[in-house]
C-alpha cells in the first residue's frame, strides 16, 4: 500500500445556518474582505446575509460579483486587484465550482507579485491572503482540500491545474443551506456528477483505507439520494448533498479522481457544457473501464448501492454497478449522449488532451494516453 499522506489546512465548520460564523472565521485574520461571488446568489439573499454577517463582525466589505459560469482567470485579476487598492486582509468565496477556484485564484494573485498566465504555466507562487471558502455546488466539490485547482485558461478556453501554496484555505463552511436549489432533473446530474469522482478516487492507484472509508459514505449517500428521486421519495436534498459532497471532497483529496472529471472540466471550459451534465454522460463508460481494472472495488461499489450482490461472482457484480446507473439515467431521463449538448466529435481532440494533462490523471487505474481520452469521448458522443 502506498503512504498516506494527509492534510487538512482549513478549519471546518458543517451544518445548518453555520454561514452565521463566518464573521467570527473572518475576523481573526484581519478587517478588510473581499466577497468573491456570483451574481445568482443575489436571488436568495445569500450575498446579502454574509455581508450584514461580516458588517456586524466589525469587518469592512468589497464585494466582486462578477463570476459566472463562463468566466475565465484572467478576470482573477480584476479582482485581485481590487483587492491590493482596498487593502484586503482576506477573501471570501461563496458559490459554486468556479466560483470556488477563481477565489482561490484571487487569494494568490491579490499578494503575489506573478501574473495570472504565469500560474497557468506552472509557476508555483508562496504568497497569498487567506481563504475562507464557502462552497454551493449541489455536487460537491473535488477540489475542496487539494492542494491544486481547475480554471479555464483565456488564451485556449481549455481548463488547466494551478497548484495552490500550503496552509491557503483557512476556513471552509459547509451549511446545506446555502446550496443550489435545483429542479430535480439538474439535482439528479449533480447526484451522478458526485457519484462519477467518488467511483474514480475510490479506483485510483492512489486510494488507500483512509480515501475508501469517506468514498465508500460518499458512494452510498449519491446512491441514495439517486433512489430517492427515481422512487419519489420524499427526503433533503440539500443535507444528503452536502454530505455526500463534504465526503467526496475528503475522498478525493487523500486520493485522485480520473479522466472522466478531467474531461468533465475541459468540456465545461472549451465548450460551456454544464460540467455535471458531461460527467453524467461519461460516468457509465468510465465505469466499464473501472470494472476492467477494479473489478472487487466495482462489486462492492454495487453493494454501496443497494444491490444484492453478495453470493455473485465479482465480475458479474461490477458489471451490476454500471446496469445500476444506467437504468437510473433512464428512469430519471437525463442526457445520455455528448452530441445532446451540440457538441462536434471532431472539436474533442483539444479537450482530449488538456484532460489527459491534468496531473491527477497519472494516478488512473489503467494508463490514459490521448488517444484513450478521445476514445473515451468518442464512446459517450
């Protein structure tokens, strides 16, 4: 078994309404903030709560925005330098996945003497204001507690990893409350979107007892909550993902997930696909790759998910896991090929490769070449 090695930067706060501490997180580490944000969360107040929350602590407030779902890093540097002229002592990110990295971006930006492009080249920095993170995403986060990061890079539209300084985030609040209400439909895609890293982390050549202990929770809560919708049962979405999320998020950080997440991210980047939309397509034909090489992790994964597979041979059980998802996708009428999304097959090739790039890729139960990415794509088109 390879050494784990594990650690956790942040402090960690989870449950209900635990937002309300996040004067007393910020606090402690200066007077001035920046609110890294989306304009989305305008609708529910959540923006408007944080800020009379830090206003109350006694902190001073720049709020940025400006994020969305096709923003790019370079707008990391508007904000960062916003940041610098107000003389922020932290930043505050709530909202969803690229919400989450392009804050982490600002952090390292807004006290670092390099640029944005030179991040994306693989330039480590060591300065930084610290972090507090305050994710949303229904899903899950992956990238929560690694020490590295996906955004998209401007000059390619392709995502690509910035590797983060130790010690960056120092809070993260975990409150249901604050998560994406979503149709059921889009909950559903997030529900597969989590279920596809956990299955990767769970497979990887990085996992040990300590990453199958969160991620087996984390296979069994994505399940549920899957049943749960294709059986109409009534149940909290937003607790069960956030739980399932926190524990993934934990998952993959001590291990790695794989090509299916990669190439989730570099579709989202390059094509303004919904990133939990590519993985849903992808989990399934992932999955049968899984089964080849992890065919006892792919037999107990079955069993995490509800299925009577003790007395089966474990080839036979692997395969159970894959007819399990598929048959959900089905009841629950989700996208099932890339090409729903106006896609063009030969279009992929870039995304192919920037995937197969991403460094936690290497830790794949079988070697992913190029060619094998394209061909993963070529199978779900």
């Amino acid at each position: 078994m390879a050494d784990i090695v594990f650690r956790l930067d942040p402090e960690i706060v989870i449950g209900r309404d635990t937002v309300n501490r996040a004067g007393t997180l910020s606090s402690s580490r200066g007077g001035k903030v920046l609110i890294a944000t989306e304009q989305r969360l305008h609708e529910n107040d959540h923006i408007g709560r944080l800020a009379k929350i830090l206003d109350e602590a006694g902190l001073q407030t720049i709020l940025f925005d400006e994020i969305s779902d096709q923003t790019t890093a370079d707008t990391a540097e508007i904000a960062a330098s916003l940041a610098r002229g107000a003389r922020c002592d932290l930043v505050v990110g709530i909202g969803g996945l690229r919400t989450q990295c392009i804050a982490k971006l600002i952090s390292i930006l807004a006290a670092s003497p390099v640029g944005v492009f030179e991040l994306l080249d693989g330039y480590k920095a060591a300065s930084f204001l610290p972090y507090i993170a305050i994710p949303t995403a229904a899903g899950g986060d992956p990238f929560l507690f690694t020490d590295y990061f996906a955004v998209v890079d401007p000059r390619d539209s392709l995502a690509k990893l910035i590797k983060r300084p130790s010690s960056l985030c120092a809070a993260v609040i975990v409150d249901p409350g604050l998560c994406e209400s979503l149709s059921d439909q889009h909950a559903s895609t997030a529900a597969f979107d989590g279920l596809c890293v956990s299955l990767e982390a769970y497979c990887s050549a990085k996992s040990s007892f300590l990453s199958d202990a969160f991620l087996e929770q984390s296979i069994s809560r994505y399940s549920r909550i899957l049943h749960s919708y294709t059986d109409n049962q009534p149940f909290d979405f937003l607790s069960a993902s956030a739980n399932a999320g926190f524990l993934m998020s934990l998952g993959a950080s001590v291990s790695a997930p794989g090509i299916g997440t990669a190439l989730s991210y570099t579709l989202n980047g390059k094509f303004l696909a919904a990133k939990s939309w590519c993985s849903t397509v992808l989990l399934p034909y992932v999955m049968e790759k899984l089964v080849a090489c992890r065919p006892e992790k792919m037999a107990r994964a079955a069993f995490l998910m509800g299925e009577a597979v003790e007395n089966i041979p474990k080839a036979e059980a692997a395969n159970i896991a894959v007819d399990v998802v598929r048959r959900r996708m089905g009841q629950l009428s989700v996208p099932a090929r890339l090409k729903e999304f106006n896609l063009s097959l030969d279009r992929l090739v870039p995304a192919a490769e920037a995937a197969r790039n991403m460094e936690f890729v290497a830790a794949s139960p079988w070697t992913v070449s190029s060619e094998g990415a394209y061909d993963l794509l070529k199978q779900a088109f």
